[in-house]
C-alpha cells in the first residue's frame, strides 16, 4: 500500500502465472461488533516468537467475532478490525496476511488480513488481535488488480489528449507510441494538463533532450491528483513522463505545443 505502515499493514501479492482457484470475493461492507467470522492460517500453535520449529501440519481454523475497536490497543478504526482472542484461541506468528471470513457453508467473503495484536504484545495469546479490513481497502486492490475506473476525461480543449494507467510508486512516458518523444521547430509556450483520479499524488514532468540523456525542463508536483505545466521553450526534442507519488489508477494528459 502506498501509505504502508503498522497501520496500514497490507500488500498485493502478483503472482507470476494465473492460479487455477478462483479468488474469494472481497466482502460489500466493513463487519461490525459481534459480526461471526472464521479465521485461518499457518502460523505457529504455541504461544512464544520463535517457539515452533515448523508450520503445523494442517490448516488452523478459529470460529470468533469481531470486538468494538476500543477492545484493541493501537488501531485505526477506519481500516482495520479487533478480532476477538484468548490465551488458547487467537492469531499468532505465522498467520499475517491470513484471512477473516463471513459466510457459512460454501458461501464466503473477505472481510479482514490479520496484522499483529491487540494489545501490543510480542507473545501470542495475551489479548485480542488487528486485522486490516480488507473492504476498507476495496478500491486501492481494485486499481492495483487492474478493476480501475476509467481514466478521468479532464484536461479537455488541448491539441493532443493521451491516456494511461499508473500503479503505486509507478512512472509512464508520453506519448507512448514509438519513437516516446516528439518534435517541435518552433520556440513559443508548451500547455501541459495532468488530471488523475480522485486520493492520489501523481506528478508531471516535461523533459528535454540535452544531447546524452533527458532533461526535466518543467516540473509540477502538488500533493494533489491534478498538474500544471506552462513553459516557453525552443525547439527540439520533448517528451511527457507521469509519475505515481501515491495511489494508483488511469489518468488524461493533455498537451498543447508551439
């Protein structure tokens, strides 16, 4: 995650072929205070860090319910969810990153990924354990997983429109089209308008060619979805490049050049 953080403990894993399994469904709400859920996991199945030589043999499985958040020591109720535990019955080291379900049967959703416990102690089973909630987080997965809302349509009125798509922490060269760079001959004003989705930091950059490598020559970089470049340059050589400082998801470039 963009903002990851003991309170903002989550990740997306890419895996490097298709899984044959479908995927569990993320839950359509947040679960609230005695809300039933199923945890499972690997982890280790005494109390100590460090106490197991080896993930038990079989799938753990815990029926609990979810606690209001004033039951956990440490937590962001906006994003995450205390779990209820005992000294017999709670996540430990080994289940990070496991799951917490609602369903019955063979209808399940995901609603939670445990993180660490309840009560800021490093030995398992003294207290209630943190679970990020994953329907919190519904959005960010979506626009890592490729579930993205269209690129925004601003940025109009401009003599080229160009298009993509940024991941957290990612950067994309404009125009895309071989050769990336394009030519103007003339001196005068270069208008360049950047509009991404709504929560993210992206950046914009419009670069010159020097001779040996590329120059940034006017740079916009608020803390905000949207940029600005207004520039008065020669001719030669010029290219865009659009950098993900936080979040991710499509945007529109738009471009007038002299």
């Amino acid at each position: 995650h963009p903002s990851y953080s003991t309170q903002y403990d989550i990740a997306v894993i890419k895996l490097a072929s298709p899984s044959a399994k479908t995927p569990i469904a993320i839950g359509s709400a947040s679960p609230g205070p005695n809300t039933a859920v199923r945890l499972l996991g690997w982890g280790q199945t005494c109390a100590p860090r460090g106490c197991s030589t080896g993930a038990p043999i079989g799938l753990k499985q815990l029926d609990t319910t979810i606690l209001n958040d004033s039951s956990c020591q440490g937590l962001n109720s906006s994003n995450e969810l205390c779990v209820h535990g005992t000294t017999t019955n709670t996540a430990c080291y080994g289940d990070s990153g496991g799951p917490a379900l609602v369903g019955s049967g063979t209808s399940w959703t995901l609603v939670g990924a445990t993180s660490r416990s309840g009560d800021n102690n490093t030995t398992c089973g003294t207290g209630n354990a943190i679970y990020e909630d994953v329907v919190a987080f519904k959005s960010w997965i979506d626009s890592v997983t490729g579930d993205d809302p269209p690129p925004s349509t601003g940025c109009t009125g401009y003599a080229k429109t160009y298009t993509g798509t940024l991941s957290a922490g990612g950067s994309q060269i404009q125009p895309t089209a071989s050769p990336g760079y394009f030519y103007t001959a003339n001196s005068g004003q270069h208008k360049v308008c950047l509009d991404g989705p709504s929560g993210v930091d992206f950046d914009l950059y419009l670069q010159k060619w020097n001779g040996s490598s590329w120059a940034n020559v006017a740079t916009s970089d608020s803390p905000n979805p949207d940029e600005a470049i207004t520039y008065n340059g020669t001719s030669g050589y010029y290219r865009y490049r659009v950098l993900s400082y936080s979040g991710s998801g499509g945007y529109t470039l738009g471009a007038t050049n002299p």
